[in-house]
C-alpha cells in the first residue's frame, strides 16, 4: 500500500486498529480528513498520515 492508497472505512478501521464506528464519529466531528464520493467516505492514506502525525 503507497501514500496514495485511497482507503475505505472498513480499510480505515484496520489500519487504525478503531472500530468503524470511530472513524464515523471523527467523520462527522471533522476530525479527520476524508473525501465524500458517490455517497461513500473515502480516506487518502497519506492525508491520514500526516493527521497521525500532528495528532499524536
């Protein structure tokens, strides 16, 4: 998986080691970067490395 690796919620969850019902909860708090498309959340792996980075 590369930087670029678009990530779903259930990939999320598991890179994470969250239950998905975190990652909605951050979602809808605006808490964590992600992209709505086709109705679907979306996560750019290297966006949430950086948000890992300056959230730790």
């Amino acid at each position: 998986m590369d930087d670029k690796t678009i990530l779903t919620i259930d990939e999320l969850a598991e890179y994470l080691r969250v239950k998905k019902r975190t990652v909605y909860d951050w979602v809808k708090k605006g808490k964590i970067p992600a992209i709505k498309t086709v109705g679907q959340w979306r996560f750019r792996k290297d966006k949430i490395e950086e948000w890992l980075e300056t959230h730790n």
